[in-house]
C-alpha cells in the first residue's frame, strides 16, 4: 500500500502566476545585479499601517500580557466589536441591514474566495470572468469540480466568460445554466466596473436560475464614482443569491497583518440532493468553526480602529495617494499610443500590449529594458492574452521613476 495524493492538483498547468513572476525576477535579480526593479505586478501595499491602527495594535497586544485582559480562543465567526463596527459604518449608511450572525471575520479574502467552495457540491457547474483573478480557477480545479485544461487554455466543466475590449470588459450572461458564479468588481485584473444596472442583470440571472453570486469587493474602497455600486447588496433581491467578500488589505495596508470578512446573509440557501433547501449561512458557520479558529484579538482590535475618524482620514490620504499613481500610469501609458483601462474605479491599469507582442513578451521587454515588473495578462485566463496589468500600489517616486523610464522605450 502507499499513500494516494489528490490528483487534481496534477491538472494545475502552470504554476500560480505571482510565484512565476516572482522566480522570473529573482532570476534576472541574480544575473543583473546591478539593476533597479521597480515592482508593479504584485498587488501588494507600500504605504504602511495607519497610526490610528498601530497604537489600537499595540495596546490590544499589551491586554495579552496582563493576565487579567488576556485573551484566548475567541468567538471563530469573529468578535462582536469589530462586527457591529462593520454593520454600522459600511453597510447601514448605504440602506443595507445586516445581522451580526451574516458576517464572518476571516485572515483574507483571498482564504475565503477559496475556500467558500467547499460547501458546494462537486457536480455544479462554475462560471467566471476571463481574465480572472486566479485562486477563483485553481481552487475548483484542486477540489475536483473542473476536468483537465484543452489546448485553448480553458478547464473543462468551468465555464469562461470573456471580458475583452470588443464587449467592453463587460461580461455577458451565461448562455447555458450556471450555478456558482465568480465576481469581482471593481475588477482584478481590469480594473473596470459594473453599474448597478449592469449587476441588477446578474442579480436577476441567479434569482432566476437559482445561481449563487460569489462577488469579491475587495477594492471597493477605490470607487470615485456615485454611481458605481460599492457592494452587491445595493441590488434589490441580491440577499437571496449572493456571499460578498471584503478586505482590509488594500485599504487599511493589511496585507500583512491579514484580516477580512465575508457575508453569507440568512436568506441564501443551496439545494440537497433531494432539491430541499439547505441555509448556507449555517454550512459556513459549520465550515468556518471546525476549520478556523478566527483571527487574533490584536489583530481585530487593529481592524476596528480603521473605523476611526482617525482611521478613516488616515486610510482616504492612501487611497487618493494610490490613485494619483493610477493617474500618472494611466495618462503616461496612453501618451506613448497604448490602450489602456481601469485607474479610475481601480488601482489596476489592464494595458494592450503592442501589436504583435504577447504578454510574456510586454513582461520581458519592461523587465530587462526598463527594469519594470508587472503581470502578463495571460496569467488571469485565456482572454487575458495580449493584456498586461500595472498597479498603483508602489510609492509616487517609483511610480513617476518607472513612467520615464517607460517613455524612452522604443515598442
């Protein structure tokens, strides 16, 4: 007898496409030395955490050295505190009601965009936007709800909704029945957005056909315009179908320090095998108390104090300053004759290449002519191909440094 591995992650392809940026950098590091890299492809904050969110951190981690304040296990669904804050100060200024059982304190969006599979069954069918933030893809495949990947890129059983210039970056409506639908808005890697006319039609498609809406809103924060919906529970009868996931990593500089939450609103519900209907509230709450122990005290205390006056005025001075270099990215991609999206919504800018180059080939023309890192498109999904997203979350220096460097390129 030997032991048997879960096979399905030998139908991963390729390798996660952060890690292979990150080996093809080291690489080029090692035999160039000498060069500046200025990383624009990582999603990942430069700008640290907010005063405010520091000290609350540290007299949270102050309260676990005093025995009489010491903390343990706390409540895995996440403490009451920072739940409130979030109903109070996120959703009930928009006309949105939650109930403190709907929100789940989780270490990031990212772990529940993944992991929120697992309380569907393997038999249903998984729609998602192509180009499309990775983990969506590779955590079905490694679960066993895709077959292997055809010669076009696509996984079998998965079904790809391309969003591309010709539709405006807008998906279109599945043509066949889909039950798990993945959404992310504004957009990671385009870094564009929906109205809300646009994703009542979505909305009114999984009420339809009895879809869940996964809709990660992990850059919501980043919306300048009115109106530009800021949570998909703006939408009459999104309740019924939908699990939002939010995140204080791109807002609050919490990529390190790891906290987030997701809702599953009480009036979601699933099917059994016997088509009766099934409260996936209560399966995720069941998922989430077996699997996570929750996130540390400290950790939340620090995530309460980004609501804050002090907080929220540190957090809006980052925001802006991420989209000035949006702007600057923006403005200078188009001067030198690239078409370019997002950078308005978004701290993303989702380039066309320039004709006849592919987006490994963009990759390696800005990394070793302009020592500039950002991601090829095609590492989102087929329709990503011939695209190559920038971010705006480096510093103003380097984010002005690597637009000059990119204006004495010959494409």
């Amino acid at each position: 007898m030997s032991v048997k591995i879960n096979e399905n992650y030998l139908l991963l392809k390729s390798n996660y496409i952060f890690a292979e940026i990150g080996q093809r950098v080291d690489n080029y590091s090692n035999e160039n030395p000498q060069a500046n890299i200025i990383r624009m492809g990582i999603g990942d904050v430069t700008r640290p955490l907010p005063q405010a969110v520091v000290q609350a951190f540290k007299r949270a981690v102050l309260e676990m050295g005093d025995a009489e304040k010491f903390h343990g296990y706390g409540p895995e669904q996440g403490y009451d505190f920072l739940i409130q804050d979030i109903i109070d100060k996120d959703y009930a200024p928009k006309g949105i009601n939650l109930g403190e059982h709907e929100i789940f304190i989780s270490d990031g969006a990212k772990c529940d965009t993944g992991n929120i599979q697992e309380i569907f069954a393997l038999n249903n069918t998984v729609a998602v936007t192509d180009p499309v933030y990775p983990v969506y893809v590779d955590s079905n495949v490694m679960a066993g709800r895709t077959g292997a990947m055809s010669d076009d890129g696509q996984y079998k059983n998965m079904v790809y909704l391309p969003c591309i210039e010709e539709n405006g970056f807008i998906p279109e409506l599945p043509e066949e029945d889909v039950d798990l639908i993945y959404l992310c808005y504004p957009n990671n890697p385009t870094g564009t957005t929906l109205s809300k006319e646009q994703l009542k039609e979505w909305v009114d498609y999984a009420r339809d056909h009895k879809s869940i809406i996964l809709f990660d809103a992990a850059y919501e924060s980043y919306i300048m315009e009115d109106h530009i919906p800021r949570s998909i529970y703006e939408i009459e009868g999104a309740r019924e179908v939908a699990i939002e996931f939010r995140s204080f990593s791109k807002n609050a500089s919490f990529t390190g320090t790891r906290c987030a939450f997701t809702i599953v609103p009480e009036e979601l519900n699933g099917y059994d095998s016997q088509g009766q209907a099934i409260d996936l509230n209560h399966l995720w709450t069941r998922r989430q108390t077996t699997k996570f122990n929750g996130v540390s005290y400290p950790v939340q205390i620090a995530a309460q104090a980004v609501y804050s006056k002090e907080g929220q005025e540190e957090i809006n001075k980052s925001i802006k300053y991420y989209m000035k270099n949006a702007r600057i990215i923006l403005e200078n991609i188009k001067k030198i004759c690239l078409r370019a999206y997002g950078g308005i919504n978004s701290p993303y800018i989702w380039i066309k290449t320039p004709e006849g180059m592919d987006s490994w080939q963009f990759f390696d023309t800005l990394l070793h002519k302009a020592h500039i890192v950002g991601t090829p498109g095609v590492g989102f999904g087929p329709s990503g191909e011939g695209y190559f997203r920038l971010t705006a979350f480096n510093t103003l220096k380097n984010t002005e440094e690597a637009m000059e460097r990119l204006s004495k390129l010959t494409l």
